[in-house]
C-alpha cells in the first residue's frame, strides 16, 4: 500500500502555488484601494462643494475599478485552474507509472480534461442548470459506448465552493461589501472631523503600491481595506486550487482502478488543520464512496491511492515520507498517532485545554487514530465538552 512520497509532498507545493496565485490577485485589488486613498488625500485643499464632487467621482472610480478587477481575478483564476488541471492529472498518471515495473507502464489510462472545465468550475451555478446532464460514463453505458474518463464542464459545474457558492460570485461579494465598506469608512470620517491622513491610515495601514514580501506579510500590513479582503481572496484561491487538483487526481484513480480500487484521505500534520480532516487522515475509502477534499474552505487535505501490490503481483516501493511541522514522518502516520507524540502544550493548541485529557485517554482506550474521529461528531464539528461528558463521563476519573 506505499505510495510515493511525491504525492504527499504535493499537497504542500499545491499551497505554495496557492500562495503565488492569490498574491497576484491580492497586489492587483490592494493597488486599487491605495491608489483611491492617494486620491482621498488631495481633497484636503479643496473648497466644500468641489471636495463633495470629487469625493463621489473617487468612490464612484473605486466600484467601476473593483467590478474590473473583479472580472480580471476571475479570468486570472481560470487559467491558472484550467493549467493546474492538466498537470495535476499528468503528475498522477506519473506517479501511477513509477509504482509500476518498466513493462506494466503503458497499462496507466489517462485523463482528458476539457477546456471548459476550469471556466465552468468558477462560473457555473449548478442551481442554475435548467436540464438534467447525464454524466459522461452514465451516458456512454446507456449507449454501449466505450466507458471514457475525462473532467468535462458538467463536471466541473458540480466543483463548489463549501458553501456551495460559485467563486465568481464570490469575488463580486467582496467588489460590493468592500467599496460599500471603502464609502463609509470615508463618510462616517469626514463627518466626524477625522483628518483624511487618518482616513487613510485606517483604511490601507502601512500599504503601498507595489508591496513586497509575502502574502501573509502584505495582508498583515493593511488596514481595514485591504485586510479582510485579501484574506478572502487567500481563502477562495486556496479553496479553489484545491477542489481542482483533487478533483483531476482522483478523475485519474477512478480511471486506473485495475490499478487502485481505494484512496487514503490525508491531513496536513500541524497545529491549524481542522476536526473534520484531522479524523479523516489515514482513512481508506471506495472511490465514489467516501469524503474528498476540500471538506471546508482553507482546506488543505489531499488523497493517495491505495495500491495492493501483492494483488497486482508487483514488489511494493520503499515505505515514503510526510511532511509534519516538526520534520517527516512515516507516511502511515495518521494525524492522532502524530498528535499523541507532541507536547501537552501542542496538543492544547489544536484541541483546547480541556480535551487534552479526553484525547489521552481515548487513545489509551481506542488507540489514537480511532481517539481523534471520537473527538468530532458526523457532521465534522468537534464535540463540546458538555458533550463529551456525556458520552464519556468526567476526564479526571
């Protein structure tokens, strides 16, 4: 059952290319916002009616310019998904290949992927779709065809945010709550006598055009312009990335299941990975029969095949490696038997004080793997400790 570990290595190279996408949109949108409050800081000298007049055409200039950015971002986003598709789908076909001897390597099928499939990933609203769409396999069997495997645009119009939100409406969300946001702030300033030099600061912080350094870094300088904002767009495109690399790798699994008939769900092993993935890291499932990334935004979670390589008569690779935040680790350690190792404090961090001791003595008890899917409830939400004191009386006895 080793898989390479290449594919864990992905999911990190995927968040770091996360990173770059959603910094381009970011310094595009923050430009915008400085370049408005640059304009907000001249009407100082002006006489009462024309600082009226042109501070209605500055606001008026800040929504046309978001509405552009916001059709730029999405254009931006569908080609980097449109691209990430296609080598995401390589690169698994790749790794298929690898486990496999030299004369097996043409058995590996692969995956077409549309040229609509990324556009219909961030503009099609599924609610919207008046006709019922056969799928591409349902479709072929009823017809005798042979089966293909392929993300098509039908596909990628079923690929939502968690919030079952399209991520063009998404963007057109922050164009209108932040140049909403961008009026009042100026308003309600101006009103109250606060000199546009605060106006300012209060909006973009230590902003400037052209801001260097990482994302995180130029999110951090901002005001409240600029903040929530890029932390929605730093959201959306990571959320994004990932439905659509799992999305191509698993279409690639499902192709290859003479190969590999299951997929392991893998967590990220660090302090900021949530409930619901945490349980979920290490479990097997059945294609088409078990939970996939992103099972919320932020996530960070990929999958790997499971491959039977005695079945398939192969000498398995050598056992790989997963990244953890504090170095690698066997590649079947799950998230509860990597948590069970840390420090009290690190186990508070991602648990809450209170649990630690319902943590350790449910791994005592069931083992720390089967100790962490106890912690969360069905829907993926972390149990209360009202909770868990019913179910599993006071921690101390």
């Amino acid at each position: 059952m080793a898989a390479p570990s290449s594919l864990y290595r992905n999911a990190i190279d995927l968040n770091r290319y996360s990173n770059s996408v959603a910094k381009q949109i970011v310094l595009a949108y923050n430009d915008i916002i400085i370049d408005s409050v640059n304009q907000l800081r001249a009407i100082d000298e002006l006489s009462a009616p024309a600082k009226t007049a042109r501070l209605r055409a500055i606001l008026a200039q800040l929504k046309e310019s978001l509405g552009t950015w916001s059709g730029s971002s999405v254009n931006t986003l569908t080609g980097e998904l449109q691209g990430l598709a296609v080598l995401q789908s390589e690169f698994v076909e790749d790794q298929l290949r690898r486990v496999l001897p030299a004369g097996a390597r043409s058995a590996v099928n692969t995956v077409e992927i549309s040229p609509q499939f990324a556009q219909s990933v961030v503009m099609t609203d599924p609610t919207q779709i008046n006709i019922v769409t056969l799928s591409d396999d349902l479709t072929a069997a009823i017809q005798g065809a042979p089966q293909t495997y392929a993300l098509t645009a039908a596909k990628g119009a079923t690929v939502t945010l968690p919030n079952g939100q399209v991520v063009q409406k998404a963007f057109r969300g922050i164009v209108d709550s932040q140049a909403e946001m961008f009026s009042q702030i100026v308003r309600n300033g101006l009103l109250t006598g606060e000199s546009t030099q605060d106006i300012a600061r209060r909006l973009i912080g230590r902003l400037q055009l052209g801001e260097r350094g990482s994302i995180r870094q130029i999110a951090e300088k901002g005001g409240e312009a600029t903040i929530a904002s890029n932390r929605q767009v730093m959201t959306l495109v990571r959320t994004s990335v990932n439905q659509v690399a799992n999305a191509a790798s698993q279409q690639v699994y499902e192709a290859n299941q003479d190969i590999t008939k299951r997929y392991q769900y893998v967590a990220t092993l660090d302090t900021r990975t949530s409930a619901i993935c945490a349980s979920l890291d290490g479990r097997i499932f059945e294609y088409g029969k078990g939970p996939t990334p992103p099972q919320h935004f932020n996530c960070r979670s990929t999958t790997v095949p499971v491959i039977d390589y005695k079945e398939l008569g192969f000498n398995p690779p050598p056992e790989g490696k997963r990244q953890s935040m504090d170095g690698r680790v066997p590649a079947d350690t799950s998230y509860g038997q990597w948590l069970a190792g840390q420090s009290e404090a690190t186990k508070a961090t991602v648990l809450g004080k209170e649990k630690v001791a319902y943590f350790d003595l449910l791994s005592k008890k069931y083992g720390p793997k089967d100790a962490m899917a106890k912690l969360v409830r069905d829907d993926g939400s972390e149990l209360t400790l009202e909770q868990l004191r019913r179910r599993y009386g006071a921690a101390e006895s």
